[in-house]
C-alpha cells in the first residue's frame, strides 16, 4: 500500500489517532489505551500484515516520555510509524510481545533504560544493566550517577 | 666480517675476535629479554572500532608477523601482550582482569587508542564507561589517536620490544631491585 492508502486503512480502524507529516514514513500518534487494539490489527489485518516490528525506543522530552515502534511488512513492503506519549511519573503502556516475539527483548531495553513499565510483559526484567540497577533508569534525561558520571 | 657487525647491532653482546672465528659475550639477562622481545603474541582481544585497526596490522598490508608478533592466539594462556583495541565499559572491566590474570608471565600491555587510555569520546555524561583501562590492569605502551593508525600501532609495538630490550618494563624493574 502506499502512503495515502495506508493513511485512510488505518484511520478507518482508528479515528482518533493523529499523523505527522513530512516524514520517509507515516507517523500516527495514539494513545496508550488505544495501543492493544491497534497492534492488534497492525499485525493480522491481511492488507496491513505489519509482520516485521525493526525498532522500539523511548525518548525522554523531559515534559513526558514517547515510545516509538517501527513496524514494516515482508509482504507488502510498507512501513509505518507508531507513537505514543506517556506519563513522565507513570509510564505504562501495554506490551506488544505477544504479537510480536522481538519486542520481548526490545522491550525490557526500554524498561531499564527509561523505566517504562509494559503491562502484561511476560518477563519484565533488566537486560543489559547488572543487578542492582532496579529503579535507575540511565537513559532518562536527569539520571545523575555521581559515582559513575564526570558531568560536563 | 660483515656479518659479525650486523650480528653487534641486533643482539645484545660484545664480539670479541679470536683466531679463526670470534667468541660473543653477554648477559643471560640481555640475551632472555632480547629473545622474549622479539616473539611476543598478542591476545584476540577488541572491544570497538581500534580493533578493526588492530586486525588491518595483523593482515598482509601492515604484518605485525614481520616484527615478532606472529600470531594472534585466541585463549590468554598462550598470549604474552593483551592489545586493549577499544573502549571498557564497566561490564567489560572485570572480564579484562581476568584475562590479564589468566596470561602468563611476563606479560605486557598495549593501550590503543582514545578509550582505552582515558575513556576518550565517552569521559564525560557516560555511567557505563571505564575512564581509561589503567584503571582495571597496568598499561606498558599507550598510544594515542581515535583510532590510531595502522603504523601507530606498529610504532607502539616497537616502543613495547625497546622496553623489555632495555629492561625498563614494571616487572623487570621491580626484579631487579
């Protein structure tokens, strides 16, 4: 599908999200309980087929987090964008493992690196980060670690 | 005759001509550090980007083999220089000591490049990264550059080989008090 096709499928399956434009791809914007759902359908709807999830980060605006994922389709050779704000205080979002098995991985990154707690992840736990590093989340934009960290 | 003198700029000893050949002295000391110096295997061991240098001198182009660095050996029992080629983050820290302590001795250390030397692009804002692998073993050779050349490399291994030549390396210095 191109752009503009998968703009109307998608809006037709959710009529709240809102898109970005000027990007290599579509971008929508959702909120976190509308994630499931759509995820949902991103991965069996036969048109989208979106089988192929390539990234998931987190970007800490310091105002509020935003989770991104990165879904393109093997089948049908199209991408898109998905991103969600989050609460700074209480970041919670639902998990995508179960559709897609990578974001298990992908997943508990963004959970130690930002602290992003993914409701019904089946193994919610640090990485890379060694024991001890429950709670402190690096790549959050105040991280101090005085020990560790030479401040510029 | 010629071929005594070139024997006197490369092996540590006095030549002393003697009716129908000549006789060569020197110290048990000299001729072990002037014999450890010239066969010195480094440690496969790369943590970033310095290890893609670090393989370009091992191959055919640059040839560390031509100076006594044969062949990289892939387990520390059978390495006498560990090549730190890239950045120690503080989980890699502990596994670069056991490394050292798992090579026999003497042993020798080369820090090349930027990271390995004082943590380099990542000294500051970073909590994962060791700021200078000094830190974790004792350094013998450092060599600066981001990463360094090729020929710098070569140049650092040679300043390693002048070192032990001139028994100024920790281990024989403190030997010989």
């Amino acid at each position: 599908m191109t752009t503009e096709e998968l703009k109307i499928k998608l809006s037709e399956l959710l009529s709240v999200a809102t898109y970005e434009e000027g990007g290599e791809w579509l971008t929508l914007n959702i909120e976190p309980k509308d994630w499931l759902a759509l995820a949902k359908q991103l991965r069996n709807d036969e048109q989208l087929f979106f089988n192929y999830l390539f990234c998931v980060t987190c970007v800490d605006w310091k105002t509020h987090l935003s989770m991104i994922y990165h879904f393109t389709s093997t089948k049908h050779r199209h991408t898109v964008v998905v991103k969600s704000k989050l609460d700074r205080n209480n970041p919670e979002i639902e998990t995508v493992s179960h559709f897609w098995r990578t974001a298990d991985f992908h997943e508990r990154e963004v959970y130690e690196m930002f602290g992003v707690k993914f409701l019904n992840h089946p193994d919610l736990r640090l990485l890379i980060l060694p024991d001890g590093w429950e709670g402190k989340n690096p790549m959050r934009k105040d991280f101090e670690d005085p020990v560790n960290m030479i401040r510029l | 005759m010629g071929d005594l003198k070139n024997i006197e700029t490369t092996f540590p000893g006095e030549i002393h001509e003697a009716p129908g050949g000549g006789i060569v002295l020197s110290k048990l000391d000299d001729i072990i550090n002037w014999a450890r110096s010239n066969s010195l295997w480094p440690l496969t061991f790369a943590t970033s980007c310095c290890g893609i240098e670090m393989m370009a001198v091992a191959s055919a182009k640059y040839d560390f083999s031509r100076f006594g660095f044969e062949v990289a050996r892939a387990t520390p029992r059978q390495a006498d220089v560990i090549i730190i080629a890239g950045t120690i983050v503080n989980k890699m820290a502990p596994v670069l000591k056991r490394l050292y302590d798992q090579m026999a001795d003497p042993k020798y250390v080369i820090a090349m490049g930027a990271c390995a030397i004082s943590g380099g692009p990542f000294f500051y804002n970073t909590y994962s990264v060791v700021k200078g692998a000094d830190h974790v073993i004792p350094v013998d050779v450092y060599i600066a550059g981001c990463p360094p050349r090729p020929e710098a490399l070569l140049h650092a291994l040679m300043t390693l080989q002048q070192k032990i030549k001139a028994g100024l390396t920790r281990e024989q210095i403190r030997s010989s008090d």
